[in-house]
C-alpha cells in the first residue's frame, strides 16, 4: 500500500465471532490493557457495547478520504467505515489477519480462462446511505475512475490499469473522457449484482487485489470527480457528517447500514471524530488521557514519548510493538545524475552508516538493520547481505564505498534528498543519511513537504525530481497485500512509474525484474511465486535502486479508554478500525 504507515497499509477486522470469544475470556482475547503486545496476540478489551465518540488524530492531513484516490494503509482501513471493497481481511492478530475474506462480494472470486478470467457475485440488499441499491455497474464505475482518469485522481495504484485487457496502448482515456459512456469491455457485468474481471494475463493473486478500496462501489451519477473525497457516499457501517478540510471530519451511523449484508462490521460507537494536524506529542498526551482513542496514521509515538514509556513499566504495558511487512528505505533516483551511474548506487549502499540512521528512528524497538528489499515477515523473504557494513567500533569502515564512488568518477557531487516534514523520524534518518554521504565526497541537502503532498507533487512526480536534482526519497513502504508481488511490484515495476503518485520513486525499469515479476504472478504454484519474489529481491539489490535501512515496527500506546483493539500485520500492524468502541 504505500501501505506505508506510515502503507500501509495496510489492522484486522474485529468480527463478532472474535468478540465474543474476547467478551468470555476465551482463547485469543485480553481483558484489559495492562499487558505489553496484547493487540498483537489478540482482542484487547473485547466489547460490544453501542455508544459515545471514537475519537482520531493525526498529525497531518490524510492526501485524500476518497477510497480512489490513496495508497495509504492508515486510508485503506479508515475508509472500510465508509466504504466496502470486494473482499478484505479475516479477523486475527499478527500474521492470523493475512487470511482474505468476502466483503461487498458474497464469496471469493471464480477464476475461469486460466486465471484471466474472474467473477465476483454482490450480497444482495446492499444499500447506499441515501437508500439506493448497490449494483455491479458502481463496482466498475468505481475501478474506472481511479485507474483511468490518473489526470484527476492520480494517488492510488494502478494495478487495473496495467492488467485488464483491452487496455493495450492506453487507449481507453477513463469516464471523464470517454464520449461513449460504455466504459472497458474488460469489466462485464451481466446483471446488477455480477462484475467480471478480464486480464491481459493470469493473475494468481487477484483475490487480493480487489481488497484494495478502488472496488468500493461509486455510482456515476453521485461522482464529483476530485472533490468526491468531501462527501463519499456510504457502502459501510458509517457516513459523512461534516468535513472540515485540513481540521476535522466527522462519521455518524449510516441508517442504511444492516448487520444482515455485512458479518464484519458492528456500527457500536455513535460518532466517529478525527481531528487533523494536531502535534505529534499532543496525540501521544491525548492517548494516555483517554481523550483520543487512535492515532490514525499508526506511525507511533515521538521520540520523546517512546523514551518515558520504556522506562516506565505500568506505561509500558499499554504499548505494542508490532512489524507489519514495512521497511524504512531510500530510494536511489536511477535517472538523475550520477545515480544513474550503477558504481555511484553501490558506493550510497555502503556509505550510509544503518546503525546510525536506526539511532535517528528511535533505536531497534522501531526495527532492525534491513539488507533486503523484502521485510522479514513476508513469504518469499530470504537472508542476504550484498553491501555488508563493517565496524571499527561505532565508525563505519568506508573502504568500499570510496572504491566504488571513485569507480563511478563523479567526484564532489551534489544532490537532493526528499522527507516528509510532519514525520520528525524520517527527517531526523535523513539527516543521518546526509552527514553519511558527506564522507565519500556527496553534499545533499534535504527538502521537505507534508505527508498529504508528498507523492502527489513532490516524491512521486518524476518531473519535479528532475528539475530539482532529488537523488535520494525517504519512503517506507508496506505490502499492498500479504504476497511478495504485493509489496514488489509498485516499487519496482517498470510499468508502475507514473507523472505523480508515483511509488516507483526509483524509476527502476529493469527488463528482467519486470519480466520476473510478470511470470511470477501468473503461476498458481505459491511456493514458486515466492522463491521468485526472493530472487526478485536479489536482483532489485544487485541494481542499487534503494538502500534498506530497518525493518520497520512501530511502538504503538494502546489507549485505555477504547475496546476491541487488535494490531495485525495485514494493515501493517496498526490497530483495526472497523469495530472500535468506547469503553463504558
């Protein structure tokens, strides 16, 4: 997703099978808060009870709440409130919630034409908030104009795009342009509750990809094009009330909702409250008072706030510290000179000391020293080290990455660095980063813009990199879906670059990476697709196209005062917002 939290997505679904284990003390529940990792190990204050205000924060500004139009994982959960995706995850903490589950379709796909062909059935009675039927043509409607019109709504994946089949050439220009109204011939819907799906080529994993919320249905005749994210007609459990851009939105119970078409949602609290740009160490004070629920962004608590938690062991037991399938990365610009040198790459991959920038995230609690593209808790993940680091105590031995850099003949060289400003963390890495390349003769100087603009203008527009010299992206990133290809292919596939929300912020377009990745997501056999995932990832390395920093975890307060938490890997590790409630 840029699952990247950070995304990241990418919280599990608290259903009412897993609630009512919790509520009896059954196996995989905690009662209380007062145990370190509860959520990740089960349901932390398991609870049915209807009522009061769920109250969110985030330090910034959400790039959009139009389920369209993002990538990231803190946005994939928060819009299941509003809006239902084909399928999604089951109930589970940890790596229990990876396993997928129907949502606004009525069972898993049916996979016809060797895996080109599939065909999802709608729940019958779904309705809009304003009472309509929910039918197969909003479905495809809804995939048209997030894949389709990238002038208008260019922030989420692109996955359809490259892979429904008559899209060859681009030819098909989304609803927004298209004069004859008929929409792709490659999305069928026979009947009002029947969508089908055909692909340029198989495509094991479509399954996952229809969790993402660009299959949440959008009734063309209610689309408002780039300013739908003020008012998003509901599918789920809750509407929009009011929206105060850049201050405040608030979700009220959707009327129309019913327990009848959807097991996995429980509408318990009456409102839904997140309030924007408020400081980080604010939300962090607000949590332990009770008087904000959940950090939406999922990030984690500041710097200052991890170091009195870890030392106060009461405080500590209110935390979780789960991975979620992320890695903390720079990404190396293969087109902007000299990284478009492969010995310039390789010389950054050993010049930037990583115990020093994990320092500057908040030390091995917030995960350890990366090598890999892959993160340790994704399948297909293999141990390797092809720029390893040596130490003379505390000093990084720089001996390889001057030959390199001396190899790559660019001399004194200078460059820019992109972060996102409202993520102290990620400047503070930067930072590192910088002083890192000073010592091999490489003088960056670090730009940064908020976490709501960062891909749409900055980081992901390949012409603004250019003109501005960015060499080097700050970027974490987690699994669009628990599968190597769900976490590779958006940032490695050549096909995935595009003139913003871009993820591909290393601009690699390698023949054989592109051909491997499409191969791979083609062959049925899993345990192939993932020994291809791994070698993918060797490759990704043997190109120097980003430099892994730390597997990333995140250290989470668990508020007191909300029930039904559960942190799980599928929405890279932050808590489930579906079932979220106050606790009486």
């Amino acid at each position: 997703m840029r699952r990247s939290v950070p995304v990241a997505t990418i919280a599990a679904i608290t259903s009412a099978g897993l609630l009512l284990a919790g509520c009896s003390g059954g196996k995989g529940s905690s009662e209380g808060s007062g145990e370190a990792n509860a959520a990740t190990k089960g349901v932390v204050n398991a609870s049915d009870a209807k009522g009061g205000t769920v109250t969110y924060a985030m330090s910034d500004a959400p790039e959009s709440f139009d389920p369209g139009n993002t990538y990231y994982a803190f946005i994939y959960n928060f819009s299941r409130l509003y809006a239902r995706p084909l399928t999604t995850f089951k109930p589970g903490p940890g790596p229990k919630g990876n396993q997928l589950v129907p949502d606004l379709a009525e069972s898993m796909g049916k996979p016809s034409d060797g895996g080109k062909t599939w065909t999802y059935k709608l729940r019958k009675g779904v309705k809009y908030e304003d009472g309509s039927t929910v039918t197969s043509q909003d479905v495809k409607y809804a995939v048209e104009r997030s894949n389709f019109a990238r002038d208008v709504l260019s922030l989420g994946p692109n996955y359809f795009q490259q892979f429904l089949k008559d899209n060859d050439g681009g030819g098909y220009k989304g609803p927004y342009k298209d004069k004859s109204k008929a929409g792709l011939k490659s999305i069928e819907t026979p009947d009002d509750q029947t969508v089908v799906f055909h692909l340029k080529k198989p495509f094991a994993e479509f399954d996952y990809l229809v969790s993402a919320p660009q299959t949440a249905p959008v009734p063309q005749a209610k689309d408002k094009g780039a300013d739908y994210t003020k008012a998003v007609l509901s599918t789920g459990s809750y509407k929009f009330q009011s929206y105060q851009e850049g201050k405040q939105l608030t979700l009220v119970r959707n009327p129309q909702w019913s327990a009848k078409t959807d097991p996995l949602r429980k509408q318990l609290p009456d409102k839904i409250v997140l309030n924007l740009k408020v400081a980080q160490s604010t939300i962090d004070k607000d949590l332990q008072s009770g008087n904000t629920l959940v950090d939406l962004a999922g990030r984690g608590v500041d710097g200052q706030t991890q170091a009195q938690l870890l030392t106060d062991s009461k405080e500590k037991a209110n935390t979780d510290n789960a991975p979620g399938q992320r890695l903390v990365y720079t990404a190396i610009n293969t087109k902007v000179k000299p990284f478009d040198n492969i010995e310039c790459r390789k010389a950054v991959e050993y010049a930037i000391d990583k115990k020093a920038v994990q320092t500057a995230l908040g030390g091995p609690i917030r995960g350890e020293i990366a090598s890999t593209t892959l993160p340790t808790d994704l399948a297909g993940y293999q141990k390797f080290d092809l720029y390893p680091q040596k130490y003379d105590g505390d000093k990084l031995d720089l001996a390889e990455a001057k030959k390199h850099w001396d190899k790559c003949g660019a001399g004194k060289a200078t460059t820019t660095i992109l972060a996102r400003n409202d993520r102290q963390d990620e400047v503070d890495a930067a930072t590192s980063v910088i002083e890192s390349l000073k010592k091999i003769g490489v003088t960056a100087k670090i730009q940064s813009y908020p976490t709501s603009k960062y891909f749409s203008d900055y980081a992901g527009v390949p012409e603004f990199n250019k003109k501005n010299n960015v060499g080097l992206i700050m970027m974490q990133w987690g699994a669009d879906f628990p599968t190597g290809y769900g976490y590779l292919q958006q940032i490695l596939n050549g096909k995935a670059i595009s003139k913003s929300g871009n993820t591909n912020l290393s601009q690699l377009d390698d023949p054989e990476i592109n051909k491997l990745l499409e191969t791979a997501i083609a062959n049925t056999d899993k345990a192939a697709r993932e020994k291809a995932y791994a070698e993918i990832d060797k490759k990704t390395m043997e190109q120097a196209a980003l430099v892994p920093l730390t597997y990333f975890k995140v250290l989470m307060y668990r508020s007191p005062k909300a029930t039904n938490l559960v942190s799980t890997s599928a929405f890279s590790g932050e808590y489930d917002y579906l079932n979220i409630g106050v606790k009486k």
